[in-house]
C-alpha cells in the first residue's frame, strides 16, 4: 500500500489538490483497501478462464436475484448483467444519485448503510441487500423493443 499512497500522494500534488480533496482523496484510498485489501479484483479476473469468471461472478453477484425483474430473468441475461457489475466503495458523506439528475446506474448495497432522501425530504435508510435506481431499469424495459 506505500507505494500506491506514495503514488497518489504525488498526483495530487501535482494536481495541487486542496488539502480537503487530498483528505477525501485519503479516505476513500483506504475505505478501498480495506474492501479489497489492495487487489484488483477486476485485473484477477479477467486473467482467469471465461467459465470460472461467471461463476465467482454469480457467487459475489447473487444479491442481483433479489431484485424481482432480475429473478425472472434466464441464467445467460444475468450472466451477462454481472459480467458489467462493478464493486464501488463510497466515504461517508458521498452523493451517489442526485434528486432530478439522471438515473444511469443501479446500486445494490452490499456492506454498510446510506441514507435515501426523498423529494419530499424525508429520510429512508438503506443498509444491506438494499437497491436505489431501480426505475433506471424500468424506463429501460418500457423503452425497449425486445418487451413490446
């Protein structure tokens, strides 16, 4: 992990962050170490075989058939829907989906908790096994031709 602090040290000051960026920037450095304990998991599993990578894949993915239109779905559609899941840590503090912005991604809470504000202010939390964006998929399937 030093020669990786080492490196982001120097890139942000060659950036010439401010110092509450760099702070950010530290955090979230080692909320993702403590995640992955420095691996790339990502570079890991694109060197394994095709046949292996679904299936760890669908072991780190499973929480993806508790979402209802996802368990409906054949093997090989969600095969390919976890093959472009991508882990992501987030700090305390980090704004995920904005009220109005676009919705262009889902987020399946795996670990941790975070907090949905609604329109109208109020406050849901969300913690494990939780998703956001689903109406992301929604408009997808009724703008689709494949469901018409």
């Amino acid at each position: 992990m030093s020669l990786r602090r080492r490196d982001v040290e120097q890139w942000m000051s060659h950036r010439r962050l401010p110092e509450e960026l760099r702070r950010l920037v530290r955090q979230s450095e080692r909320y993702n170490w403590a995640a992955t304990r420095g691996v790339n998991e990502e570079m890991l599993l694109e060197n394994l075989p095709e046949d292996l990578q679904r299936d760890i894949r669908r072991h780190l993915f499973k929480f993806v058939k508790k979402v209802r239109i996802f368990s409906l779905m054949d093997e090989p559609i969600l095969d390919a829907i976890c093959e472009r899941l991508r882990q992501k840590t987030y700090i305390k503090g980090s704004k995920i989906l904005y009220l109005g912005g676009l919705v262009d991604k889902m987020v399946f809470i795996v670990r941790g908790k975070m907090e949905s504000i609604g329109e109208d202010g109020i406050t849901v939390p969300l913690s494990e096994g939780d998703v956001c964006g689903e109406e992301l998929l929604t408009w997808c399937l009724e703008h689709s031709s494949v469901y018409r």
